[in-house]
C-alpha cells in the first residue's frame, strides 16, 4: 500500500555575478532563490514481517517523488539557470584533504575539460539528472570512492540504488523505535549494515518521524532518522498547544546540537555553527544541512554570500505531536543544503570559493495530513466525546 510522505518545494539558488566574483571584482557571490519547485513524496513498505512474540516489525522502504505542476513557479525542465558547477566545486573540495599528487592530476583533468564554476542548467537536471565527465574521473583518480555518476540533489537523496530495510519497535514501550537500518547497494550486489542501537548510543531513542509511543512525557528523547540522510536529527520540547482537534499538541524543533559544527572548519581552523555534516551520505564530498537561509545559524557564514533573507517565521521547524496517540499532528521545517569549500586554494579554477559555505538548494518541507480515517477517529475521541461527556456531566449535576 502507497500512501503520501512529505510535500516538499524546492528553491535553487541562480547566481547573478558570477563573473564578477570570479575576477575579484566583487567579494561577495550574489544568489537569488527561485521556485517554488513543488514535489510530493510517496512512500510504500514492501516485504512487511510482524514477529508480536519478539515485538518487532520489518520492512523495506521505498520513497519516491512526483513533481507537482499546479503548484509550481514553472517546469523544471524549461527553466536554465546560472548554478554552481556541484561536481567540480564538491570534488574539489573534497581532494583538499588528499596528496598533492592527486590534486594535480585532478587539476590537470579540471583544465583539459575546461571545467567552469558556473553554468547553465535546468532545475529538472540539477535537482535529478546531474552527470558530469569530472564524476567519473574522480572515480578513476581514486577507484571506488565515488560510486555514483549522477550527483542530482534530489536524485541522491532518493537513491534509487540503495535499499533501506528497517527493523522497528512494536511494543507499546517502543512502538516506531528503530532498531537497526540494513543498507543494501542495489546495483553492484554489495551491503553494509548499520545498527542504530549500538553505533549511535547516544540517539537511541530514534524513530522514523511518523509516530512515537503512546503518552511519552515531553523530556523524553525523540530523534530522527530518515533513508538518504544516514544521520539522526536530535528533537527537543519547545511547549504546547491546544490543536484543532481539542487536544493538546507537544511542539518540538530541532535541538540545537543537531547543528553544532565541530569537523567542517575552513583553512584558520574556525568552524561555524549552524551545519549538520552529511559528508558520509555523499562519500566525502563536504555536503551539509544548515536551516533555510542560514536562519539562527553564525553570522560569519553571510560573509561571502548576499542574497539570503533569514526569517524566524519562514524558516521555522516545528512538529506538534499527539502525545496520547503518539502521531505527528503537523509538522514544517526549512532546511538548505549547502557545500563546504574548505581550502581550495590549489585549484585555479575555484580558489575564490576558499573558506566558502555555498548555498546549493532551500526546501520548505511540510508532514503529510492525517488519513481521513485517523482525523476522523481522533475528531470522534476528542472532540465528540468530549461533548458527550460535557453533556453527561451536566444532566448529572442539574438531577
């Protein structure tokens, strides 16, 4: 059975002085956000097995998106922007750790090619069908650390060569709560495992962000994993709500440690707050998760860009959950995916990035609404019978 994940809009950040920045001329790099590019998440759990002796539940995940026309600015694939050049700029960002031998040979690749930082593309290729001749360099310079060619934004977040299978709670104790992650490599018949329990002690508590376990307090510890991420986002309880369904809503939001940035320093060795590293999602390239437009994140990382517009109320993340149901009422966050150029000063075609964070892509995310079935039940338990008790208590009390 299929049923609706996120609704997601995408907005891509077209660069306006590129060739001004490039020649020194400016210092800062100029972006301007465009979209909305509205897509629909579809989710569907294959190869379900439900051990209640054991409590425990499996299944393979499976996500996928569709663009949705009606709620977009345009069609992605007519509309050509000026975008960073991800392959060039990520690969040369990540072999800024590797010997100089290597970043030779890659600069002398980068030359031959006539690599440019910037170019022209359509939103449909850079948001799921990026290749580029540079991957499969990359892949030949250092054999096996890169194995996809496609390097597509949403592309690699939905995977299609990876299979997530996933091993869940079902007891009322742990209802939701994962307990490891297998992550299969469809296309060259090779695994790795990851047990979440016992490589992340500190995120135990981890769900998949759909449901958590009946009548949780609002200390207790909630965290995210999501396939295409590999990591676990930390939640904390920032108050309470009445809902529209008469019943009290738990509101959290990322805690602040979720973006606390300790490994991706530039070249003085200063490392800004407000990023989450997914370096090991995409096999080293210096990738990143910051919230939409850098908002509450270090003021330092607005240096070299202009063009953002932080906004506490835009770029809000908070989720209400049911706390006596357990299910996620409603849900928004606003992320930005970002690359990290570290110290680039090797290349001669990208050390103006040096000590950059690039803004690569926003997204205003927002959880699916309830099933008719489940809005319509929860209506019944707290809202008719609320009524009927009201009811009841006053015939009670006029007798």
């Amino acid at each position: 059975m299929e049923y609706k994940g996120l609704h997601i809009k995408i907005y891509v950040f077209n660069v306006t002085n590129g060739e001004e920045f490039l020649s020194g001329e400016d210092h800062k790099l100029k972006i301007q956000e465009v979209g909305p590019f509205v897509y629909q998440e579809y989710r569907k759990n294959k190869d379900i097995e439900i051990l209640p002796e054991e409590g425990i539940l499996r299944y393979t995940s499976n996500m996928w998106a569709q663009f949705v026309p009606e709620e977009s600015v345009g069609d992605p694939k007519e509309v050509v922007l000026n975008l960073p050049n991800m392959p060039l700029l990520g690969i040369t960002a990540m072999l800024s750790e590797f010997s100089p031998i290597i970043r030779n040979v890659y600069n002398l690749i980068t030359l031959q090619q006539n690599a440019k930082p910037f170019v022209l593309k359509d939103v449909h290729s850079y948001l799921w069908n990026y290749t580029d001749p540079l991957v499969s360099a990359a892949n030949k310079l250092i054999p096996g650390f890169i194995y996809f060619e496609n390097i597509g934004i949403l592309e690699r977040l939905y995977d299609k060569n990876m299979i997530y299978r996933m091993e869940l709670g079902a007891t009322e104790e742990d209802k939701f709560q994962i307990k490891w992650v297998d992550k299969r490599m469809r296309a060259r018949n090779t695994f790795f495992s990851t047990s979440m329990m016992e490589s992340n002690r500190t995120y135990a508590d981890t769900y998949e962000g759909m449901g958590y376990p009946p009548n949780l307090p609002p200390s207790a510890p909630r965290h995210i994993y999501r396939p295409g991420i590999c990591r676990t986002v930390e939640m904390e309880y920032i108050g309470s709500s009445m809902m529209d369904i008469n019943t009290e809503g738990y509101k959290f939001d990322f805690n602040k440690r979720t973006f606390e940035n300790k490994y991706l320093c530039d070249s003085k060795g200063y490392c800004p707050d407000g990023l989450l590293d997914l370096s090991e999602c995409f096999f080293g390239i210096p990738v990143t998760l910051s919230r939409g437009h850098f908002n509450n994140s270090d003021p330092r990382l607005f240096d070299r860009i202009e063009g953002l517009s932080p906004d506490s109320g835009e770029h809000e993340s908070c989720f209400y959950i049911e706390p006596k149901v357990g299910l996620i009422i409603e849900g928004k966050t606003s992320l930005q995916m970002n690359m990290v150029m570290r110290d680039v000063k090797y290349s001669s075609r990208v050390h103006r990035f040096t000590d950059m964070v690039l803004p690569m892509a926003h997204a205003r995310v927002k959880t699916p609404p309830l099933p008719d079935l489940v809005q319509t039940k929860l209506e019944l338990l707290f809202i008719t019978c609320y009524k009927v008790q009201k009811v009841m208590v006053g015939t009670t009390t006029d007798s």
